[in-house]
C-alpha cells in the first residue's frame, strides 16, 4: 500500500472561498502568511462568540508578525448570505463550499470553536484548539503553537 502522507491530505492545500464581502479567496492566503490561524465558528454558538472579541485583538497582533486569524464560520457555507449578514467579525471571515476538503474538515469538527494553525504550505501544525481562547490555558497554548510555527517559517527563509 502506498504510504499515507498527510501533507497531501492538508484540506487547505486545494483551498477556494469567498470573504463576505464576496471576494474570492485561494491557498494564496496560507503562502502569505508565515502562521494562519483558522477558527471554526458558527453564530449561535455561545461560546464562540464569546470569544470574538479575542480573536480580533489576535488578529492585530499576528498581523504585526507576518500572520493572520481566519474565521469559517459552518453556517455561512455555500454563500448562505442571511447567516453571512449575522456572522459580523473585523477579522477575515471565510465562506467555503460545503463539498470541498475544507468544508469536510469542517463537518468533522466534534466541539466548537476549534481553532488550527495553518502554515506557508498549507498544512495544519500542532494540535487543535478545542474551546475559546478567552480560557487562559487555551490562549497560552495557541500563543505557543503560533510562535513555533512562526520560529520555524523563519528557519526556512
């Protein structure tokens, strides 16, 4: 049997969406940025909008270190534009096709939110952030994992 090489599986690897201001997006998005942290959402999760507000702040502050926070917000798929006009955020907020790897990825997704590093290439690194980043632990973890993503993208200038 062929060996199974998860960098191949990356479902950002092959990567389409839309902004909500209906701009099309592609795996460009991850190459631009030495970290993207990706936060899966929806609206009337209480937890995830409690969380928002750190995001945004996140967002700022990767922004200063060559990185980006991205949110996929499940209930926005498919260019759903009534749940696109309530899911407001300041950061980028994606809508993706249901179909595709990502949206997939999304369906697989046990608790939200859940928040993923992405790198320059595409691929998930470290371990998922399960529950909002307005925990400490969680925000410390997710610090962690974004600056040795960042230490490593800068070894490989």
């Amino acid at each position: 049997a062929p060996e199974h090489n998860s960098e191949a599986d990356s479902p950002f690897r092959n990567f389409s969406g839309q902004d909500f201001d209906g701009n099309s997006v592609d795996e460009s998005l991850f190459s631009g940025n030495a970290v993207t942290v990706v936060n899966f959402w929806f609206t009337g999760c209480k937890p995830c909008v409690a969380e928002l507000s750190m995001l945004n702040e996140l967002n700022n502050t990767l922004k200063a270190m060559g990185g980006e926070v991205i949110g996929i917000n499940t209930e926005t798929f498919d260019g759903n534009e009534a749940a696109i006009k309530e899911a407001a955020s300041q950061y980028r907020n994606l809508s993706i096709d249901s179909a595709s790897d990502a949206g997939k990825y999304a369906f697989d997704i046990m608790a939200f939110p859940t928040t993923i590093l992405v790198d320059r290439n595409g691929n998930i690194v470290g371990d998922p952030i399960l529950g909002g980043i307005d925990n400490q632990d969680n925000y410390d973890s997710l610090m962690q994992q974004i600056q040795s993503v960042i230490d490593a993208d800068s070894a490989n200038q």
